[in-house]
C-alpha cells in the first residue's frame, strides 16, 4: 500500500477538496432569490403561468441545492476525520 503522505500534491490537493466542500456547505440562498421565493409561495393559489414556472424553478433549484448541502458537510466531516492534518489553504 502507498504511504499517501508521500504522494507529491496530494495535501494541496485535498486541502482544495476541503475548502471547495466548506464552501458549498456553507452556502446561503441570496435575500432576493428567499424573498422572490417566498412571494411566490405566498401567492401560490393566484399565479400566471410563467410565476407558477418560476415558482417551480425555484423549489426545484433550492431543493437540489440543499441536498448538495448535506452531501457537502457529510464528505466534509469525514474528510476531515481521516486526514485530521490536512486544511484547507488560506484565501
């Protein structure tokens, strides 16, 4: 078996990994992408065609994100439990 501590690159490699991760699992809806969202929401039951549509995008768009979220963090967490030692680079 390789000693992965010898593979040249691979803990700037990883350290990317984890900062890539990091930054997905912590990521934020934007205020007006929430705020047009719950407009729609609230108005459900009286939208065009085309709001209904966007409404849709948009629960389909914070749904996936949302999932890759917790995929994020969960990759992250054991990321981080098996190479305790590595991080992410400084920005």
């Amino acid at each position: 078996m390789t000693d992965l501590s010898q593979v040249p690159g691979l803990n700037d490699a990883l350290g990317l990994c984890i900062q890539s991760l990091s930054r997905l699992a912590h990521y934020k809806l934007d205020d007006s992408l929430q705020h047009r969202l719950r407009d729609l929401g609230e108005r459900k039951d009286s939208l065009s065609p085309e709001e209904h549509a966007e409404l849709m995008a948009l629960v389909r768009f914070t749904e996936t994100r949302t999932r890759e979220k917790l995929e994020a963090e969960f990759a992250l967490r054991r990321l981080q439990a098996a190479l305790p030692t590595v991080t992410a680079p400084n920005p």
